[in-house]
C-alpha cells in the first residue's frame, strides 16, 4: 500500500508539472525545478528506515549528481533550436547527460569522492 501511495503522489506531481506547463510555462519550470523527487526520495526513504545515515548518504550523492544532470538542459534547448524532432533532441541529450555522469564521476573518484 506504501508503495501505491508513493507511486501516486509522484504520478500527481508530473502530472501537475504537465498541466501548468500548457498555460505557465514559468510556473510549471518552478515547480519542476524544485528537487521534488529527490525530497520525496529523501522522506520515504526516512519513513522506511530511519535511518539517518542512509538519508545523508543519499543527500550526498544527489549533490553530486545534480552537476552533471545539467547538461541535460542545455543540451536539449541547442538541439531543438537546432531544428532536431523533439524525441531525436532528447535521446541525444540523454546521451550527452550520460557520457557526462560518466566523465564526472571518473574524475571524482580520482579526488578521492565516491557517490
């Protein structure tokens, strides 16, 4: 039931971002921005273990995972201004966030920072 429940406020929260980004796009960006994800993340992950460690840990690494998700939304605008189709500008965004995930954390780890 747990599960349900957090499948279903999640599913509300996308879907809420949807709907006001057809007439505020402002506002829908807002909200999207918003690490939602991450503080439902961070507040089932607490319910279920109390666990503070595991809440920090999971903090932690979403900091450092932020970084390079960035790319995505600077990848996806140039492609679309570009003139690419919609779903062709997000896999290759996709593709670059990925390599992106990866060349960071290589380089984090050779700081000594494990994610």
């Amino acid at each position: 039931m747990q599960f349900i429940i957090k499948v279903l406020i999640s599913a509300i929260i996308i879907a809420l971002v949807s709907e006001l980004g057809k007439r505020y796009a402002f506002f829908a960006s807002i909200l999207a921005s918003l690490p939602l994800v991450s503080i439902l993340a961070l507040i089932w992950l607490y319910k279920e273990t109390n666990n503070i460690q595991k809440v920090t840990n999971l903090s932690h690494g979403i900091f450092w995972a932020v970084i390079p998700s960035l790319l995505l939304f600077i990848a996806l605008p140039l492609f679309l201004k570009a003139g690419f189709a919609f779903y062709k500008a997000m896999f290759l965004s996709c593709l670059i966030t990925s390599a992106g995930y990866w060349i960071f954390i290589s380089v984090l780890n050779k700081f000594g920072v494990r994610i």
